[in-house]
C-alpha cells in the first residue's frame, strides 16, 4: 500500500459512503453502507460501481456494546477481526485488533480523549456546532501489542464530509497492512460521529 491512506465519509449523502485512496489518489476501496441494519454487515468494493468485491466486515452480533468486527475477502477467507473494547472506549476509544487465528495482533487507542469531551460539549451550541468538525481533531495511534507504534489515524479538516488520513509509522507486512486498514475502516465508521 502507499501511505499515507485517506478515508473520506460523505455527510450529506443518504446512505454512508466511503471512499479510501492511497497517496497517490488512486481508489482503492468504496463502502456504500446500508441504511437501518439490526448487525452491520458492510461490502468493501473495488470501484465505485460496485462490481467487484475486495472484502467484507460483519459484526458477530446484533445491536451490543462492543461486538466484534470479522473481516473476510471475497472468497470468504479471514483476514482478521476488530473489537472495541466496551467499557475502556467510554473516556478514550479503544479496539483491539486480532490476526486470521484470532490472536491480538494490534491495538488503537484514542490518543486525547479530552477531544470527544470538547466535541460534544460543542456540538451541542446552535452555530459553533456546525465548525467543531473542522478544528477539533481527534487521533488513533495503532501499536503492535507490546506498545510499539505501526500508523497513526488522524481525523482532517472539511466541511460536508470526513476526512481520516493513515500514516504509516514502520514498516508491516501486507497482510497486516490489510488488517490495519480494515480494523481502522470499521473504527472510523464506528467513532466518526463523535467529531
């Protein structure tokens, strides 16, 4: 993959729509998601088109706190899984990230949670609240599960959409390039509300 990763969220559109580009902007994934599911079941295409399937993301459960997150390709091989981690993820957002054997393999944490407070405070004020998604900006640092940084995620500035950009901090191989991305794919989707 070439880093640096940009995700962009459409905010206006009905459905949720994902674009992810390298650095050079060429696509490399769309997500369209489905409106009102009870489990999240999410396709991630190779064209905006939608005619070829790269992966897909499905929650174990329906409707819970902290279900986990599968990741498969389109043979249905698995690639890997994300979790949030309930109760810890109430102050600072926190996932832990498994391997195609369901060991942990990685880790994002939230890197301010002071981020969330300040947004939601906010948001909630009748003019400022339309601008906090352009100055307040949180950040997802990956570590391997013995604390040593791999990417960092960090939310950018724009108006009608969100914007995430993946940084590469060392190197990894490409299937954990792969489960980095999707892990931080169903993260965003899951955190983006939140600023």
């Amino acid at each position: 993959m070439n880093f640096p990763i940009e995700l962009s969220f459409k905010l206006l559109a009905i459905a949720s729509q994902i674009y992810i580009r390298d650095s050079g902007g060429t696509l490399v994934g769309y997500v369209r998601q489905k409106l009102f599911k009870l489990k999240e079941d999410i396709n991630v295409w190779a064209d905006e088109e939608q005619t070829q399937l790269l992966y897909n993301i499905k929650a174990d459960r329906m409707l819970d706190f902290s279900p986990r997150y599968n990741f498969t390709d389109s043979a249905g091989r698995v690639i890997g899984a994300v979790k949030r981690q309930g109760m810890r993820s109430i102050w600072r957002a926190n996932y832990e990230v498994f391997d195609a054997s369901s060991n942990p393999s990685f880790k994002i944490n939230e890197e301010n949670g002071w981020i969330k407070v300040a947004d939601s405070l906010l948001g909630e004020l009748p003019v400022l609240g339309m601008f906090t998604g352009y100055f307040l900006h949180p950040a997802y640092l990956v570590t391997r599960i013995d604390g040593a940084p791999v990417t960092r995620v960090t939310k950018q500035p724009a108006f009608f959409e969100g914007r995430f950009r993946l940084e590469s901090l060392s190197d990894l191989h490409e299937d954990e390039e792969l489960s980095v991305l999707l892990a931080v794919l169903t993260m965003a989707l899951l955190e983006r509300s939140r600023g």
